[in-house]
C-alpha cells in the first residue's frame, strides 16, 4: 500500500472518530446539570382571579412569567415592550410558557388599552391578564417574599418566574466574579426589572432557558442533580 493511500485512509479515520469522541466527552455533562436555584416554596395560585379573556388561568403547571400591573397600567408600557420583545418573543410557543400580569379590578378599562398597544402586530397568545381585588393581590404579592414592596397603586417593573410546582426561582448567588474574588457577602436575584434591558438579556433570559431544559432534561430522564433550595443554605443574604 503506497504512503498516499495510507495518508488518506488516517484522515479519513480521523475526521470519523473525532465527532465521536467529542459527544463521548459531553454526554456525561448533561447529567450534572446545574438546575435554577428554588428561592421560595408554596407560591400562591390564582384560581379566585378574574381572566380579561374569560380563561381559567394558573400558575400551577406552567413555566410563568408573573407581574404587577397596578391602577395605572400605561405608566408600564415601556417595562411591558421590553418584557415582550426580550422574553415573550424569544419563548413564546415552549410548552406550559406563559405571562401573566395582575391588575386591581379597577383597572380593567385601561389594560385594555395597554393589550392594545403590546398587540399591534401580532396576537399575544401566551400573554394573560388577570384581576383581583387590592387584598387578594397584596396576598399574592406576600407569598413571593421579595424585598421590594409594591408602590401605592399596587405596581412594580420587576417580574419573576414560577415553575410548575408553584415555586419561586431565581439565583442564590447573584454576585459577579469580581464581587466574589473580593468576598463579597452573596445576594439573591429574586425578581426582575423589566425597565433593565441588560437584566432582562443577560440574566433573566438565560434563567428562563435553565428552567426549560430543566424539564426537558426530567422528562428524558437525564436529570439528576438536586435544586439548591434557599432555606437549605446558610449564609446567603436577601
């Protein structure tokens, strides 16, 4: 057999194998997946509330972007737009993903005009509405335990994710490299300000693609690393 012949049979050996050997090497990685963190259990559902569309609309079984529209809900227009374009547009169609913002019943007229405006281009399927009274949604709002309050029309810019287990999820440790190279005291990340762009692309965008494959790594059942649970560690900070 000439050198040329026994040359081209390496390369082609090689350029098979190769592949071969790079999908051995990170198939054992799916297994120690790093799920996102729990930060709160027992989220309250929303079965009592009202749907603009005449819906049954919970957060039980459902991926949920859940937010607080308030008495003015245009005054969360532009939080709103950046919420669509920077996650609604990017996981709208998943499986069990939805959006829900809840406004006092007093409101409805102006979410309405809201829809209105989030909607001119395109029919917003996984976005829902939901009313209550000012008590019913102060006891949704309580159940998260977030450290901001709302504001006096019962609003805020920050959104934050339920899992299908009516659990809070978010980040434990939320400092940079740079705060942890100088030991900083580690900070949750419980909520989101949809008025911060970079918030929404950098962080909450990739935390909501880590839930989904989550559960797409339980249903393969590839999935078998534990969730870090908030009140399982100690020294973490709100």
């Amino acid at each position: 057999m000439n050198k040329k012949l026994i040359k081209r049979n390496v390369i082609l050996g090689i350029l098979f194998f190769l592949p071969v050997v790079f999908l051995l090497f990170l198939y054992p990685a799916k297994h120690n997946y790093i799920a996102l963190d729990i930060l709160e259990e027992n989220v309250l559902d929303i079965a009592s509330f009202t749907s603009t569309e005449n819906e049954s609309i919970l957060l039980k079984d459902h991926i949920t972007i859940l937010g607080f529209l308030g008495n003015n809900p245009l005054d969360k227009l532009t939080a709103m737009s950046n919420l669509k374009e920077l996650m609604y547009d990017k996981f709208k169609g998943f499986k069990k993903f939805q959006i829900v913002m809840v406004f006092p019943d007093s409101a409805k007229a102006e979410v309405e005009q809201l829809k209105t405006e989030l909607s001119k281009y395109e029919y917003l399927e996984y976005w829902k509405y939901v009313s209550a009274s000012d008590e019913e949604i102060q006891k949704l709002y309580r159940s998260l335990h977030l450290i901001k309050d709302l504001d006096a029309n019962l609003a805020t810019n920050d959104v934050v994710i339920i899992d299908k287990e009516l659990n809070l999820r978010g980040r434990i440790d939320d400092r940079s490299d740079s705060e942890k190279q100088k030991n900083k005291p580690a900070y949750q990340m419980k909520s989101y300000d949809c008025i911060e762009v970079a918030e929404l692309k950098n962080k909450m965008s990739e935390d909501v693609r880590i839930l989904f494959t989550e559960y797409r790594q339980k249903r393969k059942g590839n999935f078998n690393s534990e969730t870090r649970r908030a009140n399982d560690l100690k020294n973490v900070t709100e």
